[in-house]
C-alpha cells in the first residue's frame, strides 16, 4: 500500500481569530498520532481580524507550524494556491481554517486510506447542517458543475481536500475564488488523474457565516466556471 511518509496541512484564515488556535490545536493532535512527517502550515488572507498573528504567537513555540500572509484580501482561492506552493511533503491536505472542519480533522485517517489509491481525494458532507438557503445555492452549485463538465462529485467544493504534491506541478490552478476546489477537481479529472470522494462530519462555525455565499464570491465563481468550461469544452486546453 503506497500510504505517504508525510504530510503538510495548510488553512486559511480571514475572519478566524476566535477559531484559529482551536484548528491549530486539533491538528497538531491528529498529526501526531499519525506518526509521519508533517507541518501545518496557516495562510493569513489580509485578515482584518489579524487572524494569523495569533497563529504567528503559535508557531514560534512550535517549529512544525508556520504562517504565511497576504498584504491584502486576495481570496479564498489565492490563499490556498500559496497554501500549495509553500508546502514540502508528500501531500497535502487543505481545510478551512473556520472551525468548519476541525472535528472533520478526525476523518483524515479514512481519507488517507483513499489515497492510497488515489491521486486527489475531495469531499462530501454526509448532513448539510446549514440554512435552507445556502443548502439551495450548494445543491444549484454542485447540479450545474455535473451538468456543464459531466462529472458526478457530490460536493465539489467542499472544504476539505487531500492531493498528491506531485500533481500540483502539473496542474495549473488559476482562481482566487472559492471555485478553487472544483477548479482542481475538474482538471485532475480530465487530465487523467485518478479522482476519489469519502464522506465526512462537518459542523458549520457558530463565528461567522461561510464567505463563499456573499455576492462578490458568487459573482467571480460563475465567472470562474465560465472561463473553465471555455477552456476545457471549447479550446480543449487547460
């Protein structure tokens, strides 16, 4: 079984100072029962909240945590493309920094058991614990991405993910918005790699509501969809 020798955790933070010491600490938890090299590595997006200044106090006690910042709000996808780019191990997995997904933090053993197998695992909520409405915009989301690029992910974009290293030179991710899931998702797909999903327990933040349904977001991820299916089903380039 190819199981990996390490592994980095990346997040994002923004409006996380109540939750970001409380990801850290859970992650540092799971990690170290896994007994394999790893990091974690916290990606601070201009947070006006100074978010990652608390994880900075952090990783000055802890040499295996380390924070990056953003001089300005880039975007949730542009935080996880540095996410990608300043990690060194074997693979990755990214998670919201929100608090979302710490107790999901719990189901990387499984996820890991697919990745054995698998070049690029995602994620699916197995109960979407959220208003009628955002559950709406989710199943519309996830109902035209399997329409459009003739795919069959439960939950493209859910906030949680763990990929091949390896993959990421080859695959040129572009977003700076929350499309950057399925951005990575699609093409892995399409350019051969082998593509997986495991369900797992997620409980929405009691700190703030989730930044992927505020309009702007909404606005540059359609726009983002649009230029993908252009590229993909039109020029048949990525």
């Amino acid at each position: 079984m190819n199981t990996p020798k390490s592994i980095s955790l990346i997040f994002p933070v923004y409006r996380d100072k109540n939750t970001v010491r409380k990801v850290i600490n859970k992650s540092l938890k799971i990690l170290r029962k896994l007994k394999k090299k790893y990091e974690i590595i916290i990606i601070d997006d201009g947070c006006p909240e100074k978010s990652g200044l608390v994880a900075l106090n952090y990783s000055k006690k802890n040499s295996k945590v380390k924070v990056f910042f953003h001089k300005k709000n880039l975007g949730y996808g542009a935080a996880i493309r540095t996410g990608f780019k300043k990690s060194k191990y074997e693979c990755i997995y990214a998670v919201d920094g929100d608090g979302e997904f710490g107790i999901a933090l719990n189901d990387l053993p499984r996820i890991l058991k697919k990745y054995t197998y698998n070049d690029l695992v995602i994620t699916y909520r197995y109960k979407k614990r959220y208003k009628t409405i955002r559950i709406i915009i989710s199943w519309a989301y996830n109902f035209i991405l399997r329409i459009l690029f003739n795919i069959s992910f439960k939950d493209i974009s859910c906030g949680s993910r763990l990929v091949k290293k390896r993959i990421l030179k080859k695959i040129k991710l572009t977003t700076n918005s929350p499309f950057i899931g399925a951005e990575l998702a699609i093409k892995a797909k399409y350019m051969g790699y082998k593509v997986d999903e495991v369900g797992i327990h997620s409980f929405p933040s009691n700190f703030r509501a989730g930044s992927s349904i505020v309009l702007k977001n909404i606005i540059i991820t359609i726009r983002d969809i649009l230029l993908l299916y252009y590229k993909i089903l039109l020029k048949r380039k990525l």
